[in-house]
C-alpha cells in the first residue's frame, strides 16, 4: 500500500472556505483550466498553504478536477478557494466555450484524465 502524497488533514474543509460553498464570481466547470498569474511566493504572508499549493501547481495550466485532485481537496473546497485566487488576481480561470459541457470527446478526455490519476 502507498503513502498519499499530503499528509492526513486536521483542518475540516468547511474551515478552509470558511463556510462557504460558491466561488466569489461563479461555479467553476471540472475542464475549465486554471493559470497561474504569480509565482507562489508574491503571495500574501497570510495566505494558506493550500492557496499556496494551489497557485505553485497552476503555473502550467490545469483544469479544476485536477487541481482538486492533486490537492486531495473536495472539488466544491477547490472551486471556492480558485474564485478566492482568481478574485485577488493571482489565477486566472479560463472557462472554455459555453456548449462545453455538452461536448462529448471533451467529456470523454476529462474522463480519461481523471482516470489516470
């Protein structure tokens, strides 16, 4: 059996939006990709070591599911802390074209994608 990559969180996921559950400007999409437009370290000092990790592991652009992925966040967690990011001008979400979702072979890659992980 392999160790996870992150260490067990103490911290419960409500606590890290602080009890919210929708990004500042709107729902994210799982294949939207999001860029970062800082490096980690221009962060505020009192940003969170998820803002953090989050803002280091986007600056190659990757979709939110991935993002949640990575981060062993709740992808809702995710989407509140990237609208947070994006709000403060250190990411950038790039949402894609608005029939997207009904775009079978895009489904199907992301699919694809979250499979690998």
């Amino acid at each position: 059996m392999t160790q996870s990559p992150h260490p067990p969180r103490i911290v419960r996921p409500y606590v890290l939006t602080q009890g919210r559950t929708k990004a500042p400007e709107s729902t994210y999409g799982l294949e939207a990709q999001v860029r970062a437009l800082v490096p980690p370290q221009q962060l505020d000092r009192a940003a969170t070591p998820e803002a953090r990790g989050i803002v280091e592991l986007c600056q190659r652009s990757t979709s939110v599911a991935e993002v949640a992925a990575r981060m062993t966040l709740p992808l809702g967690v995710t989407r509140v802390l990237v609208g947070d990011l994006v709000a403060v001008g250190a990411l950038a979400v790039d949402v894609g074209a608005p029939d997207a979702a009904t775009d079978v072979a895009l489904l199907e890659r992301l699919l694809d994608g979250i499979r690998a992980l």
